[in-house]
C-alpha cells in the first residue's frame, strides 16, 4: 500500500485530535495523482487530479508563452512525461522542485494563451482537481482590452482578466459556473422572523394581540448525468410562539427526478404550480394549502407523486400525476388569529372515500402557448384540497370538522398577453357528490411602464370571482371583484407593492390588502403585510376575521 | 425581448432576408462606397450591420456567466450574478434563458425569452417561491434591469430589423479604425430617440454605443471590450461598461466561462424548463 495515501487516511482520523497541535497534517499534503488534457473551442484545458484540496499559485511569462502552475505543499505521484500532447498548444511540461517544497510544472507553448486557473470540488466519480484554462489569444483581443479599461468605471480597472502574470485562486473560483463539470451539490435557503401585530382585541378567548414566528427553509439539490438528474430536498420548519397549530414542520421537496430526451419523470415529494390570475388560484389543485401559513393560499404543503411529462413537438406539454398520498389542509389552532370560531378540528376529519388520506389523485394537464396566448386544460380526479367545514363536537366544545369529498375537476386557465395588458381566465366545473359546481376568475393587469417618466412600473389589476354555489360560509368568492395596484421599482432594492381590495358584490365584506416587499443589502429583505377585513356579512366567511386586522413584519435572511 | 447579452454585443445573430452570400457582397460594395448622398449612408449603415449580423450567424447556442457591478457611488458597489443560455433561431430572434444567482432573495428566478425580429417578443418569468411560471408583458423595454444602468432593451437580442441605420463616418476610436453609426429604434416603446455605434472595421464587432434619451439628449456610453474569439470565428466581450452621463452612476457586466455549442435544443427553452433551471 501506498505510504502516503495511509498517511492521508491515518490525517483524516486523526485531524480532530491534532488541530491546536501543530498537526503535520496539512491539507496541503495532498498527491496530484494525473493530468489530463482536453481540448475545446478556444480553450485547452489542463485538469490535475488531487488527492485532496491543495493551494496553487498560477503565473505566465510577458510573452504568455510559458505558464507555471506551483503547488507550494502538494507531491506529484504520476509521471507527467506520459502525457499526450500532440494536438495541444503545448510543446513541452517541465516540473521543478522549488526550494521551499512542494512542485512546480511549467508548460512550454507553442503560441500565447491567456491563463486561468480554478479549483473544482469533488463531483460524482472526480475528487478534487486543479484547472488552467489556456485561452486562446489573438492581437485584437489584446488590442480591445486596453478600449474596455478606458471604459471602465473607477475601481473596476484592476480587474485580472487579460493576460494577468498570476490570477489568485481565489479571483478565479469566486465567479459560480452553472455548466462546469465541477457543479457540486446546491446549498441555499432562508431564515425568517416575523411578528404579527393585531389592531383589535382579539375575538376569541385564548388569542392574542402580538405574535412572532420563526421559520427556516434550507434547499438542497443535486443534478448529475449532464444534468438530466437530479435530487432536491427543501425541508421547511416554523416555530409560532402562540399557536401550536403554526408551529410545524413539512417537506416541501423531496424528489428524484430524470430528463430523457423531451420526457420528463419525477418521483416523490414536490411542488406544482398552475394558474395565471392573482386573486385566488382557483384551478391550482395538485398541493394542498399550508393555511397556517398565511391566509393567501400561496404557501403549499409537498404532495408525494409520480409525474410524468412529455414536451411534445408543437403541441405543447403534457403531464400526468399520480398523486399517492393526500394531505390533510392545515388550520389554525384554537390559540391562532384568523381562524374560524369555532377553531377546526385537524386531528378529526370526514372522508368521503374510505380509502381516506390513502386515496391515489390523479390528474392530467395540457399546456401550450400559441402567440399571445398560453393556456392550459386540465382534469383532476381524486379528494378535493379545499375542504367542507361541518360543525360538530359538543356544546361545550364545539368545532367544526373538514369533510374532505370526491370530486371530479376540469379546469381551463388561459392569458392574453398583447401589449401592456395580460388578459386572465380560470374556470373550473366541479362533479361531486353535494353539489356540482362552476366556479371562475377573469380580469386583466394593465401596466404603465415607467410611470411618470420614472423608473417604476404601476399596474391595474381587476378581477371578477365567480362561484356557482352562492353566498354561504364555505365559499369565500362567490360574487366578489378584486382591484389592486402593483407598484415594481426596478431599484437595486427592488421595491415592489401590491395593494387591493376584494369587495363581495352581494353583502359588501371587504377584504384590505397591502404587501411590500424590498431588498436590505446582497441577503435580507424587509416585508410589510397588512391586511384589513371590515363591513363583513355574517353570512360570509370574512366574518370570522373581522377582528383580525393586522401588520405584519418580516425579516428574511438568504443564504 | 430581454436578455440576449451574446448577440447585443455583435449587432444581432439573425439573417437576413437574403442568402448570407448576397448580404456579403452587398455589404462590401457598400461599405466601399463614398458616402455621397443621404440614401447611400442609409444604405450603408444597413450594409455595416447586417455584415455584423452575417459574421455571426451559426453560433449555435452558448452558455455564459454574467456577473454586474453597479457602481450607485464611489464608495457604493453591488453586485449581482446571472447565467446565461442562448439559442440560436434560424429565421427569427435568438431564444434566451437568463437565471439570476445574486442577490440571493432572487436565487433561481429565471427570465425565458424568444425573441423576434418584428414585433414583441414573448417573455416568461419563473418565480421560484411559488414555482410559478408567468408570461410578462414584453411591450416595454426601457425600465431599468435589476436597479442598474442598463436597460432591459439594452440587453435584448439585437435583430437587425430592430432598428433603422445611418452611416456617419469614419473613425479611430483607441486607436482602431471602426465605422460610426447611427441606429434609430423601431420600437415606439425604446427609452432612447438613437443609438450612435462604434463598429470595428477589422471584424464588425461592436465597440461603443452613445444612447440619447427620448428628449434627444446623451444618457449613457456603454464601452466593450476585452473581446476574445470563439470557434475561430465568433467573437465576444469579456466587458460591457455602461456610464450614465445624466445620473453619474455606472455598471460593468463581465461575462465568464462563454461555451459554445453545448448541446442546447429547443426542449431547453420551453416553459417546463424554465421553471427546472434552477
């Protein structure tokens, strides 16, 4: 066995024991185990493999006719002798042994090249690697670089990339490359405090007038074969000071997924999107609303499914799920605002099918876009996401429990987009065993580009709700217009405000909304919700949060 | 119509009406010409461009990272950080993915455009908190991109027929002899009444633009620079500076990693894949 690659093995056992003792186990004593050339439009490519990470140091002669790559602790165990360079820019590798340890090899050209050098990480059956790009050079390039400096703003000028004598490692790796074969796993997320303060005493014993909630949201993915696979894993998890109910945790994704050619599968748990209005998201059916989340049904519960897609030539896009588990719609607790009174029972639902939550969905979509026109069609059968509430308990403890039903849902969502306007519809029939339904929502978002010779848009939203059933507590959109404005300021903190107003046309409750969203430096940003509920019929749903008028505060961090 | 960095920066990758050939020649014998009359520097400002255009038809696709620096101060720099694909279209505009990386709150929104020599282009937005892909108004391109000095249209795939041409001179511009031409939107939307275009006569590749606002007044100078060549033949900016003369401010793009001929297809621009980018 290789001495050094069990001294390796014994430094990574035994690092934690040796840090704080001037461990000889730097990760510098890493071996460079080969090198490979490739050639590419423009470029050749020198790849090192590593046996570890290793510092390096890149540098080139004036004439960019001899490049040298120094790794200042690292040990060469391959012989670069055996390296094909026929084909290639370069005429000769040398290596030397710098007196202060480590190697040194330098590449001999046949022509100027413009080096660069970057580190990738481990990646599916590579390990650590060293690149040089050798960029090809020609004396116009070179010309046009000393243009663009001229041009370029203060403090941009020192900017290494022509014909530099030593690029950093650290210059070179900051930039992200999406397509490199280096692309590793994807870290990323968000971390987010908000507090809700309550204008009004609150209408139920139990609630109070200030809460603060903490949620965090990590996404990992991971693509590999070029990209067509790839896994994805978001978990999202909230801790609510008041109400036990919003205190939760869910897995928003947690999928495979493979592209061959114009199909597309994807197994597990996942979050799909359809719709165009802005009101409600009427025909949008395949996850189930985290309703204590917010009250705007945007945020979504994952849904398990097995999906299969397939772009057609022409005519669109076709999708297919099964939908193996269903997911129980999240309430407030007894404790919460914006809840109904009395609370709903979660822990008691009514089913319909006696397969209960283990009922399989399954539901079909064709979407396309011909010109100013996308439009998608589309057939869902399974347990219906929004469910019946019906009053039960005792009299001393009354709740009102879900009723999840059977239903049978077509849906047609279709845009206009000519000019500054996009034209919007969503209509839905709903068979099911209480009663059938038609339910829609139409309207338009006119925008004034930069309003008042400014940078800012302004658009006019206005949109018309529509359902079959009538006024009633289960249907909050029945008769009821919408009109909001948005406001995108296209500033670097990209300032953006949607207000509106939903008026049910029948008995007058209104429902007040403003959300403005903005950016605090490259990872925050700041969001102010208030939302308002006033002239609120008994016989409608808003009813239940006429007290609930309420700020919101947000602060989220990215990372 | 945003978003099409690759081809802003050579005047457009779309062809002609006429067999690229016929362009070529028309295009030499134009160029040649003494500029005697107003008809002929029209005509010879169309010649410069599509000769430009001609000289980089048959990319392909690319692939490219973007990062922007907007200078809002002396002191004050943000930076934000963008990927790039694009497709070439035969017989129409480019189509273009840009997928945003910084500021992180942006992290994985994507902006999918085909673009088209005439008329809108179609423009789809993928919101990644609500996994929402939504068809935008395309109509207006004269706002700001991200805060910056560049505007949307500035960024847009640059089809020759967006604009109408006027040959002005000849001259040296860093020591480089290049063709000066003026280009007037089509577009009744475009934020400036001209463009004023610096052309290399060595390669057509642009070098600076001059944008005057709708009142007739200089805004903003956008320098490239840094070219390199791709395939032997397609060349590209490693730089494009964009100084607002009216506000101060200014924003360098870089672009990194430029790949050609990646192997994108259609399937890679559709709406489904927007929203699976990432």
């Amino acid at each position: 066995m290789n001495s050094k690659l069990v001294t390796a093995a014994l430094c990574l056992l035994l690092a934690p024991l040796l840090l704080g003792a001037g461990a000889p186990c730097h990760a510098a004593q890493a071996d460079i185990q080969d090198l490979r050339i490739g050639l590419n439009p423009g470029r050749t490519r020198i790849v090192f493999d590593l046996s570890g990470p290793a510092r390096y140091h890149l540098s080139s002669n004036e004439e960019r006719s001899r490049v040298t790559l120094e790794f200042p602790s690292a040990t060469p165990g391959f012989d670069h002798r055996a390296v094909a360079l026929r084909g290639t820019p370069i005429a000769r590798i040398r290596t030397t042994a710098p007196p202060e340890g480590g190697v040194r090899y330098i590449f001999d050209l046949r022509q100027p090249v413009e080096p660069e050098a970057f580190a990738l990480k481990p990646y599916l059956s590579r390990g650590h690697r060293v690149v040089i790009d050798l960029h090809k050079v020609s004396p116009a390039a070179a010309d046009t670089a000393a243009a663009a400096d001229t041009g370029a703003p203060a403090g941009e000028r020192s900017r290494t990339v022509r014909a530099p004598s030593a690029i950093t490692p650290q210059s070179a790796t900051s930039i992200p490359n999406p397509v490199s074969e280096g692309l590793a796993g994807d870290w990323s997320g968000s971390l987010s405090l908000d507090t809700r303060l309550f204008f009004g005493d609150a209408a139920y014993a139990g609630q109070d007038r200030q809460n603060a909630s903490v949620a965090f949201q990590p996404e990992y993915f991971i693509d590999w074969d070029q990209g067509r696979q790839r896994f994805a894993f978001t978990p999202f998890v909230r801790y609510d000071a008041n109400d036990e109910e919003r205190t939760h945790a869910d897995i928003r994704e947690l999928f495979w997924r493979m592209e061959r050619d114009r199909l597309l599968l994807k197994a597990g748990v996942s979050v799909v999107f359809w719709g165009v209005t802005e009101s409600q998201h009427l025909v949008d059916i395949i996850n189930q609303t985290d309703f204590v989340e917010n009250i705007d049904t945007e945020d979504k519960l994952g849904q398990p499914m097995l999906n299969l897609e397939y772009l057609s030539d022409g005519w669109g896009t076709f999708s297919a799920f099964v939908l193996p588990w269903f997911r129980e719609r999240t309430f407030p607790g007894s404790d919460g605002r914006l809840r109904t009174q009395p609370p709903v029972d979660t822990g008691d639902p009514l089913w319909d099918s006696g397969d209960e939550e283990k009922h399989i969905d399954y539901a079909l979509r064709w979407s396309h876009f011909i010109g100013d026109w996308d439009f998608g069609l589309a057939h869902f059968t399974g347990t219906a996401r929004t469910p019946l509430l019906i009053p039960a308990g005792t009299a001393a403890k009354p709740v009102l429990r879900p009723l999840y039903l059977q239903i049978d849902q077509t849906s047609l969502d279709v845009q206009a987009t000519t000019g500054a306007w996009l034209w919007k519809l969503e209509a839905l029939y709903n068979a099911n065993k209480v009663e059938d339904y038609f339910a829609a929502v139409g309207g338009f978002e006119y925008t004034w580009f930069g309003a008042g010779d400014g940078p800012a848009d302004i658009g006019w939203l206005l949109e018309y709700n529509y359902d079959e059933r009538g006024e009633g507590l289960q249907v909050a959109l029945q008769d009821d217009l919408f009109a909001g404005v948005r406001l995108s300021g296209n500033d670097v903190a990209g300032t953006r405000v949607l207000g509106g107003l939903t008026v049910d046309l029948d008995n007058g409750s209104t429902f007040g909304n403003i959300e403005a969203a903005r950016r605090l430096g490259d990872s925050w940003t700041v969001t102010v919700e208030v939302r308002t509920f006033f002239d609120t019929d008994r016989d409608d749903p808003l009813h239940f949060f006429r007290d609930d008028d309420y700020i919101e505060l947000e602060l989220e961090r990215y990372f | 119509m945003a978003l099409v960095l690759v081809a802003a920066a050579q005047t457009g990758p779309a062809a002609a009406e006429q067999p690229a050939e016929t362009v070529q020649s028309d295009g030499a014998a134009a160029v040649e010409q003494p500029a005697a009359t107003a008809q002929s520097d029209t005509a010879r400002g169309l010649a410069i461009a599509r000769e430009a255009d001609r000289r980089d038809q048959g990319f392909g696709d690319t692939t490219a990272d973007l990062t922007m620096a907007l200078q809002l101060s002396p002191t004050d720099r943000v930076i934000r950080t963008m990927r790039q694909m694009v497709l070439e279209v035969e017989g129409d505009g480019d189509k273009s993915i840009m997928v945003f990386d910084r500021p992180r709150d942006l992290k994985g929104t994507a902006i999918l455009t085909f673009s088209h020599r005439e008329g809108n282009d179609d423009q789809w937005l993928y919101l990644p908190a609500l996994k929402r892909v939504k068809r935008i108004s395309s109509a207006d391109q004269s706002g700001p991109f991200m805060g910056s000095e560049f505007a949307f249209e500035d960024l847009a795939s640059q089809e020759v027929e967006k604009y109408r041409y006027r040959y002005l001179r000849d001259e040296m511009l860093d020591g480089e002899p290049t063709y000066v031409v003026e280009r007037i939107p089509v577009d009744p939307n475009s934020g400036y009444s001209r463009q004023v275009t610096w052309i290399d006569k060595s390669e057509y590749r642009l070098r600076r633009i001059d944008f005057y606002d709708r009142k007739g007044d200089l805004l903003k100078t956008m320098t490239l620079g840094g070219y390199r060549q791709y395939l032997d033949r397609y060349w590209r900016p490693d730089t494009m500076a964009m100084t607002n003369h009216q506000s101060g401010k200014s924003t360098l793009l870089r672009f990194d990693n430029y790949r050609f001929r990646t192997g994108l297809s259609d399937s890679d621009f559709s709406k489904g894949a927007l929203s699976r980018i990432r």
